[in-house]
C-alpha cells in the first residue's frame, strides 16, 4: 500500500492506532492537522507527542512543530510539505501513515492533482485584456468543462487569472501529478453520546495538564489575543477567560460545546468524502486497541 490514512473526529484516538501500526509496518507518520504544525501550542492541539513512543522507542512523525505559532500556513503549504514527507518515507522503503482530521488537509494530500503556484502571464493577459467579458468566458469554458466558481464568470479580474490558471496547467500536465497512487483510508467512529463525554473528560485532563499556562506562554512569546482566536477552538476560549469576556465555567462549558460541533463537523466532511467516492474503512474506537490494530491489518490487507 503506497499510504495508509488514519482519519476520524477529534478524540477518538487516531493518533494511537496510527503509532500501532506504525510500529508493526515499520511506518513513519504524517500529521494532517491545521494547528500541530506549530510549535509550542501541545496541549491546545492534542499533540500527545508521549503517544509516539511504542516500548520506548520513538515513530517517526513529520509536519508537526515545523513552524512558529503566529506563522501563516495554508493548505497549499501543506500540500507541498506533505509531499516532501511522503517521497522521502516512501524512498526509505517505509510506510507512510497519513494521520489527523483537518478534511481539507486530507483532501490536498489525497487529491490527484497538485496545487500549482502559477505565475502571471505578462504577454496573455495584455492580450486577454481587448478582450470582452463574454469573449473571456468562451476562452474559460474552452479550457475547462466546468467551471465550479462562478465568480470565475462575473468577476472580469477573477476570469482572466482563471484562463491563465488553466493554460498555465495544460503546458505543465507533468507537474500536476500526485506522487500518491494507492491509497486506503481508515476511519474511526464512535457512539455519539460515548464521544460526547470523552470530549469533557479529555479537556477537563488538559487543563489540569497545564493547557492555560501553555496559553499564557503563548502571549508571553508575542502571540496576540487576536492571533490566539485566529487558531480557534481551545485557544479562542482561554483567550476570552483571560481576558476577563467569560467566567471559568463559561469557558469550560461554551469549549465542550464548541469541541462537539467541531467533531460532528468532521463527520460532515468524512460523509461528504464518501459521496465523492472515497472508500472509508470504519472501525470501532471502542473496541481494545488489539482489535483496532487487527481489524485495520486485515482492512489493509484485502
């Protein structure tokens, strides 16, 4: 198998069963979550980097820690790293376990085409720009079949980069190939109500483990309050309680909630994954952790 992906909503341990088999496939693992690329924010993003040692010794993992929290960093950016980090595994002669729950990530890493940094075309778009807006749209629609935003069609500025997007990609079809060519997705799901309470057990544990410090250090280093909501979720509510906005049992109570939509957003994305064809192997989260590692080798195997 060219890559295994570990997907699932938050809290259902897919780093765990990624780190089991890994070890017993003699795998390295790829983070595909927005914010554990940043360093020094650990227990907000539910980094449980103890997970990764297996009998004391340590699998390998990538994209994590990789930037200062306050950096920018994008899908596109992902995309580009994920595919560093998937060729250099794969040269090793290693597996390759693609592991997290931010959808668009996994959607960049399993697409089949690249994102394409496309530079602008000087001479086309002085030639393009006599053109009318109608003319525009019938070059467009020459290019490509469907054209899925239709601000592509309204927007005259928007047009134009959209036909020097596609010329540029018809002259460059070799570098649009993913390195990706098989792939198996496995996908943990647990009872509603069951992933409900392991959300507020789980805060409550990081909190206790120092997530407000962690917070505090953060704004310590320069990170913004601004930039703290920008990171979402977690940070966003202590950053209000520090602020004095909320009570301690505002925050705890407005995050639970806000971990629990996010998960059933997840969910979302996965359902909507499928409807596009995706293949998604589900698996009990609550079964033992020696079930889940044969069940996923059997899966794997089929």
């Amino acid at each position: 198998m060219s890559l295994i992906v570990i997907l699932g909503p938050t809290a259902v341990g897919k780093t765990q069963l990624a780190v089991q088999l890994s070890d017993k496939l003699d795998g390295e693992i790829i983070s595909a979550d927005s914010r554990q690329v940043y360093r020094d924010m650990d227990l907000g993003t539910g980094k449980d980097l103890k997970d990764y040692i297996v009998d004391g010794k340590q699998v390998p993992f990538h994209l994590i820690d990789i930037k200062q929290a306050g950096d920018a960093y994008n899908v596109f950016d992902f995309q580009q790293d994920f595919y560093i980090s998937y060729e250099a595994i794969i040269r090793k002669g290693k597996t390759a376990i693609l592991c997290g729950g931010t959808g668009l990530y996994l959607e960049a890493a399993l697409a089949k085409e690249k994102m394409l940094e496309v530079p602008e075309n000087t001479s086309l778009r002085e030639e393009l720009t006599v053109l009318s807006q109608k003319e525009l749209i019938n070059r467009l629609t020459s290019l490509i079949k469907n054209v899925h935003n239709n601000t592509d069609l309204i927007d005259r500025e928007r047009t134009i980069r959209a036909i020097e997007i596609e010329l540029f990609k018809s002259q460059h079809v070799e570098l649009q190939l993913s390195p990706v060519k098989k792939f198996k997705i496995i996908g943990l799901r647990m009872e509603r109500e069951n992933l409900r309470k392991r959300i507020s057990e789980r805060l409550e544990v990081r909190l206790q483990e120092g997530m407000m410090e962690e917070a505090e250090r953060l704004l310590n280093q320069g990170v913004s309050h601004e930039q703290l909501d920008y990171y979402g979720l977690e940070y966003r509510f202590l950053s209000a309680y520090m602020q004095g906005k909320v009570s301690y049992d505002e925050m705890f109570e407005g995050l639970v909630q806000a971990i629990r939509r996010f998960a059933k957003k997840q969910m979302t994305w996965y359902r909507r994954m499928e409807k596009k064809g995706q293949i998604i192997y589900w698996i009990d989260a609550e079964e033992s952790m020696d079930i889940k590692v044969q069940q996923a080798l059997k899966l794997l195997n089929k």
